[in-house]
C-alpha cells in the first residue's frame, strides 16, 4: 500500500489542493444523472419496440417516485394497509376471542368433572390455554390480513419505489437505500430482517441497517400497538372513525420509528461508523401485474403458520412460566409479586408500572408474549376474569390504575425498547462481534427508556393525568 | 509473438460469462484478483493466426469503484490497459445497461460494444439498431446471442480489426455542466503534466473532482514503478501493477 507520505510531490499535492478547491458534494449525482440522461436519449434513437409494458412502467415511476407525490402516496399506501388490516381483523379476533372463551369453559367444566387438582387447572386451562389463545386471537387476524396487502405491493413492484423515495433520506443519514427494504421486512419480523440486510454490499451501511432495524414495529408487536391505540387513544370514537383513528396513530408510531431511525443512522455515522456513504444502483423492476390470489393465499398462510408455530414454540411456555411464578409464593408475595415491586419505581418513573416492565422483561423471547404475560400477571393479582370480549380488558387495565400516558408509553417502550432474543441471536451470528450485538441491545434500550422517562416527567410536571 | 489482451466487461446477468466460455473454451484458469476475494478468470483462444488473452472482469452496474468488484474492473481498465475492451451489454435492458458502456467510453479507446441476448429482445419485439448505436458512439457495435452463438464471428473479425488497427475509434464522451467542465480542464492540465499521457487524464480528473483521493496515490505508485521498469530495461515492456 502506498501512505500518504509517498505523496510528497509538490505537484501532486496542489493538484490535489485545487481538485477541493473547485469540487463540490453534489458532483456524482450531477455526473450520474448525466450518464444515464445520455443512455436515456441514446435509447430514444436506437431502439425500436412495442414497449407497451415498459412504457406504462416508466409513466407510474414518474408518479410513484416524483419528488412531490412519492411520499404521500407512500403514506397513504401505509394508512391504507392499517385501515383495513384494522377494520378487517376486529371481527375474526372477537370471534375467536369469544371461541377460546367458550373451550375455556368447556375445559374448566371438564377438568372438574374428572375432580383435577386446582394447580393443574392452573398450569393447563389458566396458564398454557389462555395464553396461547390470547396470542392467536389478538395476532393472528391482523397479519394474516396485513402480510397478503404487503406480498401484493411488492410483487406488483411497488416496494423498489419505495428504496427509492426512502433513499434520499437514508443518504443524508449516512445509510443505504435498501435499509428501507430491510425495514419493510422488520414490519414482518426483525429476526428475519437482519439476515435480509445482506442485501447491502458495503459493510458500514450493512451496520447501520442492523443496528436500527429493530425501530420498525414487527409482527409481535403490532398487536400491543393495535391494541393500545384502539383501547385508550381513540376513546369517544366508534366504527369508521375510530377505525381511522387508529390507522392514523399507528402511521405516526411507524413514523416516529423512521424518524428515530433516520436519526440513529445519522448519530453513529458521525460516530461509531463513521465513513462516506457509498454509491449503489437501486434497480427498478417493472411493473407487473401478480398472480393474485396465489400471492393473497400463499402468503397468509404462511404468515398463519408462523403465528401458530411461535404461539406454540414460544409463548406456551412462556404462559406456563408466568402462571407458575404468578402462583409460587415465597412468604405472602408470588415471585412475580416480588419481581414486579422490585421493577414498580423504575416502570413508575417511565410513566408504567412494574408489572408492564416485568411483562417486557419477560417478553424478550418474542416480543408477542409481552401483553398475555401482563394480562395473566394481572388476572393473578385479583379478580379471575376471563377475556372473552377485548373492550373488557380496559376495564382490567383502568383497574390497575392506567392512564393514557399509561398506554402511550407502553406503546412507545414497545416500539423502541431492545430487539427479542431471535433478533439478537441473529444479530451476533451476522455481525460475528458481541460488542455490536450488545450495542443494539443497548442503543434502543436506552433510547426507550429516555423517550418515555422524558414524557413520563413533562406529562406529570405538568399535570396533564 | 504477443498476445492480444481483451478485458470483458459488462452488467451482471448480461450472459458475459457465457460469451467468455464461447470464446475461451475449456483454456481458461480461475483464481483470485491480487489480494482481492474477486474471482478472476483468464483464457485464451486463436483467431486468424493471432493469440488472444481474455480477461473477464467482475460483473458491475457501474465503475465508480464503489465496491471491490467495482474497483477490480476500474484497475484493469486503467492500469493494465488491455488491447481492447469488450463491453456486453443486455438486448432486453439496454438503457441500464448504457450507463456502463459510457462510462468504459470514458477510460479507454478501444471499445467494443457487444449487444448479447439479440434473440431474447427480438422475442420481445425490441429492435436495436446497431449501425445507428456505432455511430452515435464512434466504436464498433455488434449484436450476438452467446448462448446460441450468433455473432461470434463478427465479433472476433470486428475484434482483429480494431486491434489491428484497422479500425479506428472515435468514443464519445461524456460532456457535463459548464461548471463541471472548467474543473475538469483546469485539473486536467495539471494531471497531464504530471502523468503525461499514460492515463486518460480527463477520466482522471473527473474522478477526483468526484472524491476519489485513493486513486491517485494509486497512480502515482503505478507510475513510479513503471518509470523503475522502463529504466531499467530501457524498453517498454506490458506492465503489471
């Protein structure tokens, strides 16, 4: 390797000297867009076609990607897929709520037909049953409503558009373009989306997507968001309305996720990794029509599938953990007791409780047993009540004394707070270094805690609840 | 007698390694580039009585040496300086795949242009017409299926004769914003003081108003051992960085 000291020619030098003198930033995107202007005008000359496909291509990327209608048209998109996931998935989850409901009884009838002891009750029908229920309830109507919207979007070839728009922010950020690909897949599952961020050459941008993936809300937290909005942020409203609400609540989480993002990349791109973003050709694929209903049933299934397996996988035995800590007494107080009034002073100071940060804290196998584990570490406070109708749950929730910054912060921890344990198992296998695994541990963690502490503090400073 | 050096340049998925088996046969070696993990691959074959080396360099949407294949193919271009350039371009995608060719255009004379997949486009009922392309260049364009391997003896006549001589190119180049241009000629002259003509110095100083500080240490380490080896054969010889 030559070093700068071989560089001691005075000629070199002032040429150099003169090349910053007259350069400027913006020269490769002036040089690029001159080249591909020319190949433009070139092809104009030179080829003769039926290009009714690729013509029809080129007027909607003028559209999709125009500098003035690419955003909102994002947006709206995006508010689209919400809506109707939303509106969509309130019946099937009332309905199969309400079928869970009905075995539950069932098996409780049964279980004291054949005179089981109460711990097996416990463990079995209170524990293993309502939890696995809950979390097939409440998650698997939404993605199997949302995931389909989103397949379809992309094999129409709308998702390269949206690299693209996205891209120019992520350039300012110090990023890439494709982290915007890598966090359409975090809206699936963040463990997932760190094996796609190959898909970015360039080691430093590759991190940078890592690091930040976990902002984007995915499958196992979607519900708690969901949830949460429509239970206490869009109180007083019903129907459409209500609906819509929602819709635009969750934009805004989603968008709060890209600006934390965008404002992470760009931290540690004047930091920890510092460097010149790297240039990169964003293909644009044309736009084509999808075999639709292959795409619909192909992909809710699969997504069906994946809620069950980790249902079964992960969050039985989760729920059998909870009721049994829930149930265990040392002295007068469950462990879960003792663990919860151990957490109460920090989850009180974040605007929560120490069940909510017991229930995150236990949650980081997969984000998606966060609610049933404080649903059921509630239950076993007091009052056994069974969930067979989701509006019934505010009032488990007001009795525990939550408010909406209550809600609020839940919600904001859940969008920021650190990566599940899949995640981070990936993370270290991509990244092969422990120091950066335990940075985007950290990094989010940190950030969660200081956005709700922050709130927590100016929202009672001012005595708004 | 020396062999002609060819260097096969091209988009990914152009058919640029089927083009590169056509032409080479079972005469080829893979290896790395020099401290690179970048597969190179070299053969050789027989044309006309003349020997030819084909080097086919990594598959690369543009040369801005953003990533190492980038930078692999940019170092051949401009240090190893082959005989000629083959640039393999995709009948069905020609637009994207232009962007290339003119940036090549922009580093070396003596270009090739080789319009692969003719046969697919047809299918899709694009028509490209070549002679209008060559002229619009100044370089020789060729049009061939390597798969179904059309074309292959034009290209290799078309091939001989530029390397030859018999051809002569006039490449078109790029031409930029006034404000742009001022810089480039004002580095320009500088460089070709300095370099004198061994680089294309107006490539040159195009990519380091574009930031690129490395390539001219680069240079000049590729320079100084160029003037070492001149001097001390007091021949020129092919040189390799």
């Amino acid at each position: 390797m030559t070093s700068q000291s071989a560089l001691n020619h005075n000629s070199l030098q002032s040429i150099l000297a003169e090349v910053k003198d007259v350069s400027n930033e913006d020269i490769r995107d002036e040089i690029v867009s001159n080249i591909y202007d020319k190949s433009k005008s070139l092809c104009k000359k030179v080829i003769s076609e039926k290009q009714s496909e690729l013509y029809r291509s080129d007027k909607l990327d003028d559209i999709f990607t125009s500098r003035i209608w690419g955003f909102p048209i994002m947006l709206v998109m995006l508010g689209t897929i919400f809506y109707i996931t939303i509106a969509g998935a309130n019946v099937p989850s009332e309905m199969i709520a309400s079928l869970f409901g009905y075995l539950e009884t069932q098996l409780t009838s049964l279980f004291e037909a054949l005179h089981a002891p109460e711990w097996l009750h416990g463990i079995l029908v209170l524990g293993l049953f309502r939890g696995t229920g809950w979390v097939i309830s409440v998650m698997l109507p939404p993605m199997a409503i949302f995931f389909p919207i989103f397949a379809l979007l992309e094999n129409y070839g709308y998702l390269p558009r949206v690299a693209f728009n996205m891209d120019r922010l992520f350039k300012r950020a110090g990023g890439h373009g494709k982290q915007s690909l890598t966090m359409a897949m975090g809206f699936g599952c963040n463990a997932a989306a760190i094996l796609s961020t190959r898909i970015i050459e360039s080691p430093r941008e590759r991190m940078l997507a890592i690091l930040t993936n976990n902002f984007v809300p995915c499958n196992g937290r979607w519900p708690t968001l969901i949830l949460l909005a429509s239970l206490f942020m869009v109180t007083g409203f019903t129907g459409a309305t209500g609906t819509l609400l929602t819709a635009a609540i969750l934009m805004g989480f989603v968008m709060l996720g890209i600006v934390v993002t965008l404002t992470v990349s760009w931290t540690l791109s004047k930091t920890a990794l510092k460097g010149v973003p790297t240039h990169y050709t964003l293909e644009l694929p044309p736009f084509r029509r999808p075999k639709f209903w292959n795409t619909i049933i192909r992909a809710s299934i699969d997504k069906a599938w994946n809620v069950l397996k980790r249902a079964v996988i992960v969050a039985a035995p989760a729920s059998i953990l909870t009721w049994v800590f829930a149930n265990i007494y040392i002295g007068t107080t469950s462990i879960l007791m003792h663990f919860v009034n151990f957490l109460e002073p920090f989850g009180h100071a974040l605007g929560m409780d120490g069940f909510i940060m017991a229930a995150f804290i236990l949650g980081l196998p997969a984000n998606e047993i966060v609610i049933p584990i404080l649903i059921m570490a509630y239950l076993s406070q007091g009052a056994m009540l069974e969930i067979e109708d989701l509006s019934r749950l505010k009032q488990v929730f007001i009795d525990q004394g939550w408010t909406w910054l209550t809600a609020l912060n839940m919600m904001l921890f859940s969008l920021l707070h650190f990566p599940c344990g899949t995640t981070l198992v990936n993370i270290y296998k991509e990244t092969k270094s422990a120091k950066w695994t335990f940075m985007s541990f950290l990094i989010p963690t940190v950030i969660a805690i200081g956005v709700t502490w922050l709130i927590a503090t100016v929202v009672r400073a001012f005595g708004l609840v | 007698m020396r062999a002609n050096t060819i260097a096969l340049a091209g988009n990914p998925n152009t058919g640029k390694s089927t083009l590169f088996n056509t032409l080479t046969g079972l005469k080829q070696h893979t290896g790395n580039w020099p401290g690179k993990t970048v597969i190179h691959a070299e053969g050789s074959f027989e044309y006309n009585g003349e020997q030819y080396v084909l080097v086919d360099l990594p598959g690369t949407y543009s040369l801005f040496s953003n990533s190492t294949d980038e930078e692999v193919a940019r170092d051949y271009i401009i240090f190893d300086q082959p005989d000629a350039t083959i640039v393999v371009l995709d009948a069905t995608s020609l637009e994207r795949n232009l962007n290339l060719a003119l940036q090549v255009l922009e580093m070396t004379n003596n270009v090739i242009i080789c319009i692969n997949l003719i046969d697919e486009a047809e299918k899709k009922g694009i028509r490209i017409d070549e002679k209008k392309l060559s002229r619009e260049l100044g370089i020789p364009v060729v049009k061939i299926s390597a798969r179904n391997k059309k074309g292959i003896d034009q290209l290799l006549a078309t091939l001989s004769d530029l390397v030859n001589g018999k051809i002569m190119t006039t490449p078109y180049r790029m031409t930029y914003s006034q404000e742009i241009e001022d810089a480039i000629t004002k580095i320009e002259s500088k460089l070709k003081v300095y370099f004198q003509d061994t680089y294309p110095s107006r490539w040159l100083a195009l990519r380091l108003l574009d930031g690129d500080e490395e390539l001219i240490l680069k240079l000049q380490h590729h320079n100084n051992n160029r003037q070492l080896e001149v001097k001390t054969h007091d021949v020129p010889i092919s040189v390799k960085s």
